[in-house]
C-alpha cells in the first residue's frame, strides 16, 4: 500500500504480485475493494500478473483532490498515475461501472499501451436519464437471513442486490458498503455535475481480448447500452446474466470468475 502523488491528487494504491500490470477501478462511491474483493481470489492460482488497485479520487484514503470537479480530470488524474507507475509499460485495465467508463478513457486516449480489456457493469451512457435500464426486482432471498439485519441495512441491502443471503450480504457489506461509508459526498456530487467526458470515446476499434459482463437485471446502467458496442470490440466477450444486477460479482461469484479466467487465458495465449 502506498500514495502516489500526481499533478491534482494524491492515490492511495495496493499493488500485490508481479509480472504484467493489470490497473483495477473501482465505481463511484466505493474504494479499491470492489475490485480487490472480486479480482484477488482470482490470482490465487495464477502468477505472472502485477495487480494494481487505486482509490479514486473522493474516494477511499486518497487524498489532496480538491482542485478536480470533472470526470475529464479524474480520467488525467488516473492517467498521470499509470505515467508514474509503470512509465512507458504495456498494461491490462479492469474497470467496474464508473470505473469502466474511465477505462474507456483510457483506451481512447493510450490505446497502444493496452494489451487487454475487462469491463463489470460498466457505465456506458453517463447520465442516468440517457441510460436503457432494467426495473428493479428482487429474484432471490433468504428471508430468514434478511430478517437478521437491521430496517436501514435491509433497505440499503433491497434496493442495490436482486439476490439478498448471507454470502451476498457479507461481500456487500465488506467490498462495497465500507468504501461508500468513508467517500466524500460533497466532492462526488460535485463531479457529478461534469459527470461526462468532454471528448467523444469508442471512436475506434479495440481489437485486444475483452469481456464485458453484464446484468440482466442492473437496475443502475443495465446491459443494453453496452451491447452497441459490440462491433468495436471484435474479440470481445459480451455476457448478459440472469440473477445479476449491478453488483453482478458478488450475485454470480462463479460465473463472474470462470469468464474472468478465460479472458486471462486469451491474454496469456
């Protein structure tokens, strides 16, 4: 764990293993858990790879943001950090729903460098009322469980899962919960306000391996949006799953992994 100081903020990162750089980023309002939570248990059987989680800014322990107000600058920001820790390298980026709409930015502004995409529930269209989304439903729950947690937890718990049990209530709780707790609201609803880039992205073709996984029932940037895109990621993986909503990796953890696994397998082929 460690802070790299760039031209309008200081990130917090946690860097594990070595090899081929994959930067993870994480969604607005969670830190690097959310991709820590879900992307580390992957890595226990394989090596070769340099995981690399940051804080956004407003986000988790990163520090010393106040003079951004846009995603264009968020996206500088992440850039000026790759410049800084791993200069002039070829990498691999994962990004979840905010965090892979910035990856998007970062394959229309560095694309040689990118040697492979993946992208969870990703923010496709910026502003929600743009956005083609799902109704939220509930498909699964242990009511028993449910019954165990308090009115506000389950309310909170209700209204962002469609599978609501302990395995799911647990990975919440910890992956993503304990990020939005400590995120600065007022700085995030600041960039809310210049939530869009400034510049046109998925102007061109991406033709390294990706995955896009999406959910059938993400109330938040549902699925459809991302599948227009699927002519400029020809060796793409486009997968739609059921009983999935926008936290798609905690309600279809073996799924979620299997199709992580064969996109790393692509990579290393």
């Amino acid at each position: 764990m460690a802070y790299c100081k760039v031209r309008q903020a200081e990130l917090y990162y946690e860097d594990f293993g070595e090899g081929i750089p994959i930067l993870m980023i994480h969604g607005y309002s969670p830190d690097h858990q959310l991709m820590s939570g879900c992307m580390e248990p992957i890595f226990t059987k394989r090596k070769g790879w340099r995981r690399i989680y940051i804080d956004l800014p407003g986000m988790g322990r990163t520090k010393e943001y106040n003079e951004i107000s846009s995603s264009d600058e968020m996206l500088n920001a992440v850039l000026d950090f790759i410049q800084a820790v791993i200069p002039d390298q070829e990498y691999v980026i994962a990004g979840e729903s905010y965090g892979g709409y910035i990856a998007r930015g970062i394959i229309e502004k560095h694309q040689d460098q990118i040697l492979g995409a993946a992208f969870v529930c990703p923010v496709i269209t910026p502003f929600p009322e743009n956005r083609t989304v799902e109704k939220h439903e509930i498909l699964s729950a242990d009511e028993k469980f449910i019954e165990s947690l308090s009115d506000d937890e389950l309310e909170d718990f209700k209204n962002n899962n469609v599978v609501l049990n302990e395995y799911t209530w647990m990975r919440y709780n910890k992956e993503i919960l304990s990020g939005c707790k400590i995120g600065d609201e007022k700085f995030l609803n600041k960039v809310k306000q210049n939530y869009g880039f400034s510049f046109k992205i998925d102007q061109s073709d991406f033709i390294k391996p990706s995955v896009f996984l999406l959910g059938r029932q993400d109330s938040s940037v549902g699925y459809k949006d991302a599948l227009d895109l699927i002519h400029r990621y020809p060796r793409g993986t486009f997968a739609v799953l059921d009983t999935a909503g926008h936290n798609l990796q905690i309600e279809q953890p073996h799924i979620f992994n299997s199709l992580l696994n064969e996109w790393l397998d692509r990579l290393e082929g």
